[in-house]
C-alpha cells in the first residue's frame, strides 16, 4: 500500500475540514488565529536565521560564564 495515497487529501476533505473550522471558531476569529500562526512561524524564521549568524554568540552562556 503507498502511503502518499493514504496522506493525500482530496477537495471534499479540504472543504470539509473548512467547515468545521467555520463552525468551531466562527468566521471573524479565523483571520485572528491565521495571524498569530503566521507571526509565530516569522518568529521562528527570525530566531533559526539568527542562530546560522557564524558571529553571533549564545548571550546566555556568557552571563553564566561572566558570573562564575
């Protein structure tokens, strides 16, 4: 058994799933919730990108090995 077509999802779920969202949150709390996925998503990009930075220090080691 192929698992892509076991994962693969057709229009009518997508719509269905569409609809018990619609149900579950009301329509305004939708774009609310899609926000603060896409801000926390941004966020996460910003700290991963800063952590690649070959300059950039772990500021919380140096405080520890500051006061030791």
């Amino acid at each position: 058994m192929n698992t892509l077509t076991i994962l693969s999802l057709s229009w009518q779920h997508i719509l269905i799933v569409a609809i018990l969202l619609v149900l579950l949150f009301g329509g305004k709390k939708i774009p609310e919730l899609m926000r603060g996925v896409g801000s926390g998503i941004k966020e996460f990009k910003d700290a991963v990108k800063e952590e690649d930075k070959p300059g950039s220090e772990n500021k919380t080691t140096n405080n520890n090995s500051s006061t030791n």
